[in-house]
C-alpha cells in the first residue's frame, strides 16, 4: 500500500511504532543539526529560498532599492539601456520575476518592462518612471 494511504496510523507502514512517532527519527525539526564543524549544512538550507510555481519557473524579486547600485554595471553589461533620461530594464532579460519595495531618492528615471508590485509601480510613478507589463 502507498505510504500516502498510512498516514494517521501509529506505524505509517514501517511495523514498529517506535521508530516513526517523534522528530529524533527523521534528525530533529526544522533547521537543526545545521550548526557546528563550520556551518557547513546552513547554506543548503539558505541556498533555495525561492518560490517555484508549477511551471518552474523562479520568481526572484529586484528590490528598488538594490537597482541605485546595480545600475552602473547593469549599463556596461548592456543589460539596461539608456533612452534618453531614463534606464530601461527588462526583467525577463536579467532573470527577475518583478519589481518590489522602495525606490527611494535616485536620479533618474526608471523605464519597467515587466511585473511590479503596488507600492513599487507608485513609487516609481512618483519618481517620473513607467511600468509597461
């Protein structure tokens, strides 16, 4: 029978009950035994902190805030463009699922080709930029 069907029951199909019924049979909960000999396990508990939907795609979030210092090398990169007074980023291109947060007090302009959140597309409103979905 699928362990799935034995969920519920004392044994979950493995005879003794002993050996299934408390967090010690499986390592502890959560996140432990992750510390000591230099941490080494805690980046494999870090290390996929993105969601993934069924399509499997990442949903990784650009944060406003991070853009003010990513935008020099983005340029040279030639990831974003510049058009005029504004940078234009494309999300798909760089490997982004959105625009989130705070854009704060940058000088220039922002051209979004792409997913934004609510607070992000009124920030960047406010700062003279645009979203185009």
């Amino acid at each position: 029978m699928n362990k799935k069907h034995l969920r519920g029951s004392s044994t979950a199909g493995r005879g003794s009950g002993k050996r299934t019924r408390k967090a010690g049979n499986r390592g502890g909960r959560g996140r432990a035994g992750g510390g000591k000999r230099g941490q080494q396990k805690q980046t494999s508990f870090l290390a996929n902190r993105h969601t993934y939907s069924y399509s499997n795609k990442r949903n990784i979030p650009l944060n406003l805030s991070r853009v003010g210092s990513l935008i020099q090398s983005l340029e040279k990169r030639g990831e974003a463009e510049k058009d005029g007074e504004r940078y234009v980023l494309k999300l798909d291109k760089l490997g982004y699922s959105k625009v989130c947060g705070r854009f704060g007090n940058e000088k220039f302009k922002l051209a979004v080709y792409g997913k934004a959140s609510k607070k992000a597309l009124d920030e960047l409103k406010a700062a003279g930029g645009d979203v185009y979905e």
